[in-house]
C-alpha cells in the first residue's frame, strides 16, 4: 500500500489523497452509525457517536481478518457540517485513539439526514488486506 501525494502539493491532514494497493483481499464495510451491538444508541453526542460508529466499522472489518492499517478509503455521511468543523480537534482524538495514525483516502459530505433517525454520522469503509508473500 502507497500513499499517493502529488510532490508539489501541500499534505492533507488527517486523510490521504489517493492510495494504491498491488494486490489484496477486498473488504467492503457497509455504513455503519453510532450505536452498539444491540442497536442502541447510547448517546445523541456527535462525537460519541462517531468513536462508536468507528469502533462498529473496526469490529466487523476483524471478521475478515482486517485491522485499521488496511482500511484504504473511507466516506463519512454527517448530519451537521457547522458541528463538525466546530469540533475537528476532538474527532482527530477520536481517530487517532481509535485509528491510530493511518489515513486513507476519506470524504466527508453533509447529508439532511440518515436512515436511522439518531443517527448524526454513518461511515462506508473499504480495505484492502496484504497477500501473504
């Protein structure tokens, strides 16, 4: 896996601009949101929403034998822009406790609303896990 960063160009923060992978098993993680197993939400916090959205995606992403640093691209559908830049600070904590220091390809997009009414953030993840060699 390559991050791709053009070499005159400034260095995103907190996501890559493009990655490429030679060869891997693909796992694709449908969209998850911030409640638990059972399907509760615990919290309407936003960022308490978007830990427990990231440690769901974590979850199932180990069913297939993958961790954080296979994850190659990740879109985040939030509810409230303003809300979200207002707090950057605390989702980059987030990230990095959860994620630790690997950043993939992301895109963030303001949606009116999610399937599950709660719900204030919901992530697609896709990943790409090594051949063995």
């Amino acid at each position: 896996m390559r991050t791709l960063l053009p070499p005159d160009w400034p260095r995103p923060r907190g996501y890559a601009n493009g990655i490429a992978v030679d060869a891997g098993r693909l796992v694709f993680v449908a969209g998850q949101v911030g409640w638990d197993k059972d399907g509760v939400f615990a919290s309407d916090d936003l960022v308490d929403q978007f830990r427990q959205t990231l440690e769901n995606t974590l979850a199932i992403m180990a069913e297939a034998g993958a961790a954080a640093e296979h994850i190659v691209r990740m879109t985040w559908y939030i509810t409230d822009r303003d809300e979200y830049l207002a707090r950057l600070k605390e989702f980059g904590e987030v990230y990095r406790s959860v994620i630790g220091k690997h950043y993939p390809a992301m895109a963030c997009v303001e949606v009116s609303g999610l399937m599950e009414a709660r719900a204030k953030i919901e992530i697609e993840t896709t990943c790409v896990v090594a051949d063995p060699a």
